[in-house]
C-alpha cells in the first residue's frame, strides 16, 4: 500500500518538477509563469496594457503573412471559375443594370423625401460625413468555435476606437471590441457575445442575439409577435452606438436572422469613426 | 536515418512546427462550415501525443510560448491556452512515468482525464475572469469530437513517428 503511495508520489512530483535533456523548464514553473501572465492580463495593470498591444499588432502581422498559403490557393480556384462564368456573368450584369437604372430613379425621388422628412423632424442624418468611414483590411480570419471575431489592418492610430460599428458595403457586420495601434478586433454579429437592438419592417423592437451559429436569433420581440420570413432587419441605433437603419438581414421561418454579409467571407470592412465625432462613447 | 542528418532534424521538429501554425496561422480544425457541431481541439491531440510518446522533441518552454500565440490570436486572456497546454503536458508526463508499456486504448482513456482537466480548468478561468459567454453544448462538442478523433491521428501520429523518427517505445 505504502509503496504504490510512493509510487504516486514520485511520478507526481517527477511530472511537476522534471527538467533536463530537451525541457528546460519544469511544469510546475511555466504553470507559475502562465497564472501570473493570465492575472496581469486580466486585471489589466497599467504597463499590460501597451504591452499586449504591441504584442498583438506583432503576432497579428506574423499571422497574416503565416495564413498567406491558405488564402492563396482558395483564391486561384475561385478565379479560374470567374474567368470561365465570365459570359453568363456578363449577361446577367446587364439584366441588373437595366433593372437599377430604372431603380435608381425611384431611389433619387426617394432620398430626397427622406432628407426632407429627416429636415422636418430635426433628426441627425447619419450618412452625410463619408469622410468619417476608415476602409481596413482584414489580417487574419480564424474561425473559432467559441469566438467569432475578425482582426482588421487599422487600429487606435487611424482613430479606430472601442465600440465602433462595422460595416461591408453598408451593412452592419459587428463592432470594434479590442483596440491596437496598428490592428483592432471586430466582435461579428453571430458571435455569442454579441447583443445589438435591431428594428423589423413593420417597426417591431427587438435584440439581436449572436447564437455561436452563422445565424443570430431574434429576442425580446413583442409579447404578440409572430416571426415571419423574408423580414429586413436593421440597427435601430437606440444604442447610440449603431447608425439607425443601417441594414443586417432578412429573418427565416427558423426564427433566426440571415445575415446579408457571409462572416466567414470578409475581405475588407469599413469602420465608422463618426461616433467617435459624436462624443458618444 | 542518422540522428544527426538534417532531415533527422526536420522530422524530428515537425510536430513542434505543427503546433507553432496550428497556433499562428489561420488554419484552423474547426470544420463548422462543412458540419455545424463539428469542432476539435486539435493542439492538445498533438500535444498529449508527443508529450507521450517522444518528450523530447515537444519541449515544455516551446509548448507554453505556442500557447501564448493561440491567446493572442484567438483573443483570450494571456496565458490561459498555456495553462491549459501545461496540464496536459502534466498529466501525459504522469502517464508515461506511470507506465511501461501503452496501448491505444490506454492512451485514448489518459487522453480523455487530461482533456477533461485542461478544458475544466480552461473554462472556470475564462468564465469567471472575463467576460466572454460559452456556449454548453458547443463545448459538448468540442470535447466529444476531440476525444473521438484522437484514435485517428494516434495512428497518423504513430506512423510519422515509425516512418521518419524511428520508434523508441517499447
């Protein structure tokens, strides 16, 4: 009995301590080592803070030039099919063209009204300062089970600051979480963390939840609401965060939120600086 | 081969350059795009393997700085992915001390203590000191899918180690 106690012991010990040959540090150290990381971390002292963005913008640089290979050959692939569509695709770019030229005159009629009405009501015209959109690259893309998140080329130097709102080809993908000098992290819609109040078509208030999955689900809609497909949901910007109106998806008959801009997809993203102008955080 | 040729040494690091990309690059095994539930901690499979079966070229200092790597890159607190790479380092050194000779079957049942005590830890840190929210039953599958994928890449791993490094094991 007592020697298979022994027995534990010494192979115990000999796990935590050993050293020697190929290990130069023992377990017992580096896990001494990685708690007092993790807490400076955590509870954020002072000299932490630059130091893990230096550190960041430094691994994020090495990670987009390390994921070079994968994004190269994907991309090859891809436009070799382009190049083959290139007639069909030809065609069908001047069916649409046809179909928004005509569009485009109800939409000139249209944003005239709505700067007339948005005049009437003194309300603030959020589009209006293009000047304020910064259009970053996305570093790196790393999909997580647990967390979705993207790193952008763009960080508190061109004035990228916590909380701003995302957006590809207008429409919202998430928000700015961790700021760098050179680099930041945008928190995606689709994220488990991620909360934004939304508003429906028919002018319904609800909170849009990031499930982990591709698809975010809606929550706390009205006690009598029916979730119906094919319904466009916007920021409603009651946040004072996110531009109100800014578009994000269509529902399903699932309940769940389609998002028009695939997460997983990203190239480049634009980040609106206007809250910072704002004042508002 | 001899132990000091050059390609000795590179096989020999592969495991180790393995972990480095897995860490930094944005390859990553998680196939949820192909299958929604499908994830896997492939990193503690390479781990817990070579830590296993040949210590030697999976030193604890290189493992500690990819776990670093991984924080950063996924976005955790620092040093979280260490500590949990470290208790599996800890619970394969064990094993290997403990045992004379190991079977796949022994192997994958030592696999599943040390997984099961590097995520526990990993998440009780995670979720009591930040504030990021986990999903339960993404962390069901993620072990689930771990655990069962591990027989699998024992073999791979088994003949990496018997084509290009030799076997040492008894």
């Amino acid at each position: 009995m007592s020697v298979s106690r022994d027995d534990f012991s010494i192979a115990f010990r000999s796990a935590l301590l050993q050293r020697g040959g190929a290990q130069k540090f023992s377990v017992l150290s580096l896990i001494f080592l990685a708690l007092i990381i993790f807490f400076l971390d955590v509870y954020g002292a002072k000299f932490t803070k630059p130091v893990r963005g230096f550190l960041n913008d430094v691994v994020y640089r090495i990670t987009f030039l390390a994921s070079t290979p994968t994004r190269f050959f994907p991309q090859v692939s891809k436009d070799l099919s382009k190049y083959f569509n290139v007639k069909a695709e030809n065609e069908r770019l001047k069916a649409e063209i046809e179909k928004y030229k005509s569009l485009e005159l109800n939409v000139e009629f249209l944003t005239d009204e709505n700067k007339n009405l948005q005049k009437i009501l003194e309300t603030e015209y959020f589009n209006k300062n293009l000047s304020n959109v910064v259009l970053a690259k996305v570093l790196v893309d790393k999909n997580s089970p647990f967390l979705k998140s993207i790193i952008i080329n763009k960080g508190t130097r061109t004035g990228i600051m916590k909380g701003m709102p995302v957006t590809h080809n207008n429409y919202l993908v998430g928000r700015v979480v961790e700021t760098n000098y050179l680099s930041s992290r945008v928190l995606l819609l689709n994220d488990l963390n991620s909360r934004i109040p939304v508003t429906l078509d028919q002018g319904a208030q609800a909170i849009l939840s990031g499930s982990g999955t591709n698809n975010p689900s809606l929550e706390y809609l009205p006690e009598d609401y029916k979730i119906v497909d094919e319904i466009n949901v916007f920021a409603s910007g009651k946040d004072g965060i996110f531009s109100p109106g800014t578009p994000i998806g269509i529902t399903n008959l699932d309940g769940e939120v389609e998002l028009f801009v695939d997460p997983n997809q990203l190239s480049f993203v634009t980040v609106n600086l206007s809250i910072q102008n704002l004042g508002k955080l | 081969m001899a132990k000091t040729s050059l390609f000795y040494k590179i096989y020999n690091a592969g495991p180790l350059l393995l972990l480095y990309y897995l860490c930094i690059s944005e390859v990553d095994s998680n196939l949820e795009k192909i299958f929604e539930i499908f994830t896997l901690n492939f990193q503690i499979i390479l781990i817990y393997f070579w830590v296993l079966k040949r210590p030697e070229i999976m030193a604890n200092g290189h493992i500690f700085l990819a776990g670093l790597i991984n924080d950063v890159v996924m976005g955790f607190p620092l040093g979280i992915s260490s500590l949990s790479y470290l208790i599996i380092i800890f619970v394969g050194t064990y094993v290997r001390n403990k045992s004379v000779n190991t079977t796949i079957a022994s192997d994958w049942f030592t696999f599943f203590i040390a997984m099961v005590f590097s995520n526990l830890l990993f998440f009780s840190l995670l979720n009591n000191f930040s504030d990021l929210d986990f999903s339960n039953s993404k962390i069901g599958y993620n072990m689930f899918f771990t655990l069962f994928t591990f027989p699998i890449f024992w073999f791979l791993f088994n003949i990496y180690q018997m084509t290009f490094i030799g076997n040492r094991d008894a």
